[in-house]
C-alpha cells in the first residue's frame, strides 16, 4: 500500500451527523466554524486535590519522624528531610498524587504502606551509617511505620471523603459520543451511578436511535450549543474513535476531558479506571514529556557516534561530490514535536525536478535512475547518518516517530486519525515501525499505530532495545 494511495482528497464540507429535533439555545458570543468554545475544565478541583494529599503526606512524615528520632542525634534535621522527601518522591512516583475519578483510600492503602516502610528502613540505614549511637530499635520502626501510614490513610481518607461529596453535589456535566442505542445504554448508567461524578447531558451520534433516553445531538452546531449550555466539562467515547475522530480533537481542544469507555466486552487492562461499572481510560493526547535521560542519552550517543563515523562522512561526501557534483547535503523542512518544523539533513541521493516536487510528491521521479552509490547509501541508510547532527542539536531524538513534511502531515492528519498524535514526542531516526518492517513505501495507518504505541509505552529501556535492534537491521537492503 503506496502512501498516496491511501490519502483521500481533503474535504472542506462541514461535518454533520443526520438531523434531530433537540433544541438548545443559541449560546451568546459562541464561535463560529468547526472549533468549539473553551469549557472551563475542573481541574482547580483536582490541583486543590493533589496539593491537600501532599500536604497531608508530608505532614506526617514530618510528625512522626520529630516524636521518633531522638533530638540529640546531630543529624536529625537532614533524617527528618530525608524521610519526608523519600516518602514524598516514592508517592508520587505511583501517581498518588494524581486522584482517581471516584477517590477512596482502602484502594490506596497497600501502595501507602509500602512507601512509608521503605522510607523509614532508608532512615534506618541513614541513621545507622552516620549516628551508630544512635541507631534506631525495631520497635520505633515498626512503631513509626504504623503511626505514619494511619496518620497518612486518615488524612487522605478526609480527603478523599470532601472530594466524593463535591462530585455528588456537583457532577461535571458529559456528552456520550457514538452509536446511539450503545451510547443512551452507557449514559443511562452513568445517570443510574451519580457518584461517579459525570452527569451525561446529550449524545452524540450518526442517527438518533428512538425517542427514549437523552437528546440525540447530530450536527457540530448542536453540539456547540449543548457544550455551552450545560458546561460540558467531560467526553466519555464508546466505539471506535476513528468515526468521530474530528469532533474528539476539537472537544479535547476546547478543555473536556475525554474518557474512553469499555461498553461492549470485559476488560483485562488494569490501566484504566471503574466508572459505573466501566472500564475507563482517559485520552490524553498532550505532549509527552520523556524526561532529561532520553535527552542524554540522545547527545552522548549521537556525539559519540559522530566523532565515530566523521571519516566515513567525508569519504561518502567526497565520492558524492566527485560523482554527482555540488550540494552532497539535502536540505529539507520536517515536522518535529509540537508541530514544530526544523531542517532535517541527509547525503543528497536524488534530486527533484523542483522545491515543488520534492516538498509534495512522495515518490520522486526517475529515482529508478539513481546510480549504484546512491542506491547504496539509501538501501543502507547511510544517507541518514547527518541527522545524528539534527540530535545533537536536539531538533530530533535517536528513536521516535520519523519526521514528515509539512504538505503531507495535513493529509495524514485529515485522513488517519491519530496521525496527528505521533508528534507528542520529538520525532527520531528510527522507531518502532522502522524495525517493525515500515519503512519507505508502507501503509500510513500501521506506521501512526506503532508510533502512537511507542510513545504511549516509552521507557528509556526501550529507545536502547530499538537502537540494538536497528543496529542489526541495518544492513539489510529495505531503504527509508
């Protein structure tokens, strides 16, 4: 499957659903166009949240940690920052400062213990380190470690306590977006479970389904109104997504938060939340954030890597030039993280009739023509060894999705949805479609899936797997 063939001319037809008879007033000062007015999200809700079980941890850390160690040591102080700072970083490495939907402590209890015990065993090694006088007995471990994680779940149990009563009185307001009998059966359970804080005011569908259950929204305009009308602050998605992949974007983009929902089959995915009985996951197609060890791993290998194979890039510049002339280095605009363009260099192989053919076409004429080096360093992807110096200077990384120009960015955005989401994260030299065999003339839709799924499952360990397995892959004469 050719890359052209599976772009469709973009469309600039308004979208609509079918027709329905629901009347929502006219919201003043709505936007006109496809995009949706800004909702206001409850995220103060959920920051008043996390900043209340911080402080709730960190206050009896610190308690605990004063009425335990003896006020004599002469390392007290740096022992009582470093249990509540072992503890504190340990919680919020489980995302327990990241409350759930529907909060409750019993659920947290086990993850809470645990981390409080191994901050006091770290205080423990500390104090015996540095203080052997005054090493801590078994009973004050066992003895804090029970004081700690009551004082802890007691305090989060209130939290957790004020939070559901506020989503009881409270529910954010929900549209249910796909097939409409399936989303009238998921918001009727929704209504029938008002403690799990969403209240479905419409759905959105194709068709309406019959006359029973909540209106039936068809059109863009519908929904706007609706959206400004209840304060719509929260999406639950059942069904694919592809269908209604447009309308999810501008949703999302105008603050509601977006819940995919499990209705037709159980789920094993643990990942995800309950929500009337529903496996949820929640979308979040926001840029990821892959830390600063992605970002050294990326200077020292690719810094490495250029003193490395420095005179292996003369040689191939030297023999292009002799054989094809001047410019050895191809020069073109891509599309990184964010949507961001950047110059992404590569040994010149080939060259287009014009700035308009190599920007637009996907395949370049003649390029059958090319003589024996050219193919060679393209079969070998030799050509692409100049983008270590677009890592380096941090336009790219070593792994992530391959970087695309401008022109068909918007096509395969417009024609697969979640293309769009593969620049969450900066674009790399190779990735988990390249070793995957997608490379070159291959289907668009498998690339974005594989790369959306590296991005939702990166870890450092995995950009090392992908390195060595690229390493071995890349003598083989597939092309790029």
């Amino acid at each position: 499957m050719t890359a052209e063939s599976t772009v469709p001319s973009p469309g600039a037809e308004p979208r609509e659903y079918g027709s329905s008879t629901v009347s929502v007033i006219t919201p003043r000062g709505s936007t006109d166009g496809s995009g949706f007015p800004a909702t206001r999200r409850p995220v103060p809700h959920q920051r008043v949240a996390r900043l209340a079980l911080l402080a709730v941890d960190a206050g009896a850390a610190l308690l605990v940690a004063l009425a335990l160690t003896d006020a004599r040591t002469p390392w007290r102080p740096l022992l009582v920052a470093g249990i509540l700072l072992a503890v504190v970083c340990l919680n919020a490495r489980a995302l327990l400062y990241r409350p759930p939907a529907v909060p409750a402590v019993l659920d947290e209890l086990p993850a809470v213990c645990a981390r409080v015990a191994v901050g006091w065993a770290v205080l423990a090694a500390a104090v015996a380190a540095y203080s052997p006088d005054h090493v801590l007995s078994a009973g004050t471990l066992a003895l804090g470690c029970a004081l700690q994680s009551a004082a802890s779940c007691t305090g989060r149990g209130a939290v957790h306590w004020q939070r559901r009563r506020a989503l009881l009185r409270r529910p954010a307001a929900a549209l249910v977006v796909g097939p409409a009998a399936t989303a009238q059966r998921v918001a009727a359970a929704f209504l029938r479970r008002p403690r799990c804080g969403l209240r479905p005011v419409g759905v959105v569908a194709g068709q309406p389904a019959g006359d029973e259950g909540l209106p039936v929204l068809t059109t863009d305009e519908e929904v706007r109104r609706a959206i400004v009308q209840n304060s719509v602050q929260a999406v639950l998605v059942v069904g694919p997504r592809t269908e209604h992949a447009p309308l999810l974007r501008d949703l999302a983009a105008a603050g509601c938060v977006l819940w995919l929902v499990d209705a037709e089959s159980p789920s094993y995915d643990r990942r995800g939340e309950r929500l009337a009985g529903f496996t949820c996951r929640r979308m979040e197609p926001a840029e990821r954030h892959e830390g600063p060890h992605k970002r050294a791993l990326d200077i020292a290998v690719s810094g490495t890597l250029l003193l490395l194979v420095s005179p292996l890039l003369l040689v191939t510049a030297v023999v292009l030039r002799l054989t094809e002339g001047p410019g050895v280095v191809f020069r073109q605009e891509r599309i990184g993280k964010g949507g961001r363009p950047f110059t992404l260099l590569k040994f010149r192989t080939h060259r287009p009739a014009d700035a308009h053919e190599a920007a637009t076409r996907w395949s370049v004429a003649n390029e059958h023509e090319m003589r024996w080096f050219c193919r060679f360093l393209r079969r070998s992807s030799l050509d692409e060894l100049l983008q270590l110096w677009n890592v380096l200077k941090g336009d790219m990384s070593l792994v992530g999705p391959r970087p695309e120009r401008p022109y068909f960015v918007s096509k395969f955005s417009d024609a697969h949805p979640g293309y769009g989401e593969r620049h969450r994260m900066r674009t790399g030299i190779t990735g988990l479609a390249q070793i995957h065999g997608l490379r070159g003339d291959t289907s668009i839709e498998d690339r974005s899936r594989f790369d959306n799924a590296y991005i939702d499952d990166w870890s450092l360990w995995q950009d090392i797997c992908i390195l060595l397995r690229t390493a071995v892959t890349l003598v083989r004469p597939t092309g790029s």
